[in-house]
C-alpha cells in the first residue's frame, strides 16, 4: 500500500467523519490507511476540531518564541546592565525592599542617565521629545486637511 501524508488538519476531518457516523473500516478504505493508524490519529487528536488545532499551534509557536533568547541587542544591554547594577548590587532582605531598590534604579535609569542608543537623551527626553514631534506632525496633517 503506497504510503500517503496526511495534514493535521486532514487527519481531524477524517476523525470528525467518524463522530459523525462513518465507520472505521470504510474511512481506512477511502482514505487508504490502516485500522491501527486511524487509532494512533484516534488518540493523538481525539476531540479536537480544526479550530482547536490551529489554537494549539499558534500557543505552540507563541511559547516557542518565548523560549528563544531575545535577539535585541538593545533590550539585552537592558537586561545585562539591570542585573549588574541593580541585581548582583543589592541584597534584597524583604519583598517591599526589593521594590523600592528597584523603583530607584528604574526612576535613575530612565530620568538621569543619558544613553547612547537615543542620541545622547535620558528615555525620558527622548519620550518627551517624541511625543512633540507627533504632535507637530499630526497638527501639520490637520492644518493640511483643512
């Protein structure tokens, strides 16, 4: 018997006929598959539907994404500098403790340092400064629409 590919969701829909009446014997002869095979797709995928496999597959490709190390270089310089500083610094002897140290890292790193990644500015400045240049541009499409 010439061996055939199935797609997940091919294989749901053979499943779904079966609950909805067809019998074993006739599925595995239509679709050209043995009887064990249709059981091992029987326990792999009983219950799903389509709908159910696709959500399964995009939480699956969510998660892996998670997984994966983050490839920003910018948010790794985040995370490498937080740890150094604030982190490996402090010994963190209540959880209320911990927030403030954090809160005053966070409070420094955001509104007294400058960095080089946002020309020179403090985030601060720089959210600032981003928010007056969309607000001139959003008033200039504004003006040009009148």
């Amino acid at each position: 018997m010439e061996r055939k590919r199935y797609s997940e969701e091919q294989i749901i829909r053979v499943l779904e006929e079966e609950r909805a009446g067809a019998k074993v014997m006739d599925l595995c002869r239509k679709y050209g598959m043995s009887d064990a095979t249709f059981y091992n797709w029987e326990a792999k995928y009983s219950g799903m539907t389509v709908s159910d496999l696709r959500r399964l597959k995009f939480l699956e490709e969510e998660n892996r994404k998670l997984k994966e190390p983050t490839e920003n270089v910018f948010i790794e310089s985040f995370n490498g500098r937080f740890r150094d500083e604030c982190l490996n610094e402090n010994w963190f002897i209540t959880l209320q403790k911990a927030r403030e140290i954090v809160e005053h890292w966070r409070i420094d790193y955001n509104k007294n340092r400058p960095h080089g990644s946002l020309s020179g500015l403090t985030p601060d400045e720089f959210a600032r400064k981003h928010e007056i240049m969309v607000r001139n541009s959003q008033d200039t499409l504004i003006q040009g629409a009148l």
